[in-house]
C-alpha cells in the first residue's frame, strides 16, 4: 500500500515537473516570436523615418523588450531548471559537511 503511494507521489512530482518545463519552452517560444516581429517592425519604421539601416539595427530602444523580457525568462528558466553549476545537491551535500566539520571543530 505505502509503495503504491510513493509510486503515485513520484508520478505526480515528475508530471509537474514536465509540465513546468514545457510552460517554460512555450514561454520561450512566444519570447523569440513577439520580439523577432516586433524588433523587424521596430526597425523598418525606423527606416521609414529616415534613418539608415546600421542606425535603425544599432539603436538600443529597437530591442530593449528583448532585455527586459529576457530577464523574466531567465527567472524562469531558473526556477524551472534551477542553478544546477552552483546550487546542486553536491554543492548542497559539501556545505553541509563542512558545516559539521566547523561545529565539530568548536565542540573540541
């Protein structure tokens, strides 16, 4: 009975754990799409307007909702994937011996 239930709880944990990276690569596919349209319409108004293609391609405002979109799709992916090169279960498993070692030291 209680195998069952840890079988069931990890089905569910590993399902919504597919379901975050999915809403994650959806998100990002909406990401690309929006901003690739609106830097190209961005920049050929521009152009319309007078400027020529190197000024209207290099002018920062043409893609600043890249910058602050990106950031919340870094939050995401973090959140989704977490930091596994700093924060890991090594890492989490070296802090905490050395943790013990440092009270074991101050104990003696």
């Amino acid at each position: 009975m209680e195998n069952r239930f840890d079988k069931e709880q990890k089905y569910l944990l590993a399902k919504k754990k597919v379901e975050q990276i999915a809403k994650f690569y959806r998100h990002l596919s909406v990401y690309l799409v929006v901003n690739t349209i609106l830097s190209t319409l961005f920049i050929y108004n521009d152009i319309n307007s007078g400027d020529t293609f190197n000024e209207a391609f290099f002018n920062f405002g043409n893609f600043k909702i890249w910058f602050f979109w990106g950031i919340g799709v870094l939050v995401q992916a973090i959140g989704t994937f977490g930091l596994p090169f700093v924060f890991n279960k090594d890492w989490e498993e070296r802090k905490l011996k050395q943790y013990l070692e440092e009270e074991n030291r101050k104990i003696k």
